[in-house]
C-alpha cells in the first residue's frame, strides 16, 4: 500500500517504513511535518518519510488532516463524522456528522465527497460531485 515503503535510489530497492495502512493518499505538511490518516488515527514523519509513528489516541480518519492555530489543533473526516483534538490527537472530539445525502449523491470518500475546515471562521465545508458547496458553522 501507498507509503508502506520508500526507495531512495528511483525505485531499485525499497525499504519497508511503516505497517500502517494509509487513507488519506497525499501526506500533508505543517510545520516541517507530514501527516497520514489511517483506520487507527494519524501517522506523523518528522524525517521527509524516513521513518513514520503512530501518534495519538485512535480515531478512522479517510481526509484531512486540517490544521489550526497549532500542530495540536486538528480536524479530521472519516467514516464515523468529523472529529476534532486541541492535544495533538490524544483526545477527540465528534463535532459533526457527515453531511446528509443530496440529489442521488452521498459527501463520503467513495463517491468524491470532499471536505475543507476553515480554522478562522470555525466553519466546515462539504461538497459532492454533482452538488453545491455546503457550509456549517461549528460551535
């Protein structure tokens, strides 16, 4: 799977760098970090993907991660709604559900549902192919 393994020489040998199996597909940088989520919560490399850690408490995460104010204010999507952490992933938060089915169309990952967290406003965005764009304001 995606990220399980790194070459460092185009491909002729690869070096196994985690057992962890990614949701999210493109690793997201913040503050010299990447970023992976998985069935079991993030994954985190410090080292440009030398080498990747478990880290924090478990949560299903398949878009995000979306930083804040810190690297310990995170939002995060997957199969159970919308969780948030101000520690880092240690503990989280279910502060919304997924958004609601529209027009034949559900917002999930396997039907090109797509998510956007607006740390400033604290408002979460969804869309869906074939749909507008939603906004929510959260508490």
């Amino acid at each position: 799977m995606l990220f399980r393994s790194r070459s460092a020489d185009s491909g002729r040998t690869w070096k196994k760098v985690s057992d962890a199996n990614p949701l999210t597909r493109t690793p997201a940088l913040f503050q010299g970090s990447h970023y992976l989520g998985t069935t079991n919560g993030l994954l985190v490399s410090r080292d440009l993907g030398k080498t990747w850690r478990q880290q924090g408490s478990a949560v299903n995460i398949w878009q995000g991660p979306f930083f804040g104010r810190d690297e310990k204010q995170i939002v995060v999507v997957g199969l159970d709604g919308v969780f948030m952490t101000s520690d880092a992933g240690a503990t989280w938060k279910r502060i919304a559900p997924l958004k609601s089915k529209e027009t034949g169309f559900l917002f999930t990952h396997n039907w090109f549902g797509c998510y956007a967290w607006d740390p400033i406003h604290n408002a979460l965005y969804a869309s869906s192919m074939g749909n507008g764009l939603y906004r929510l304001d959260l508490k």
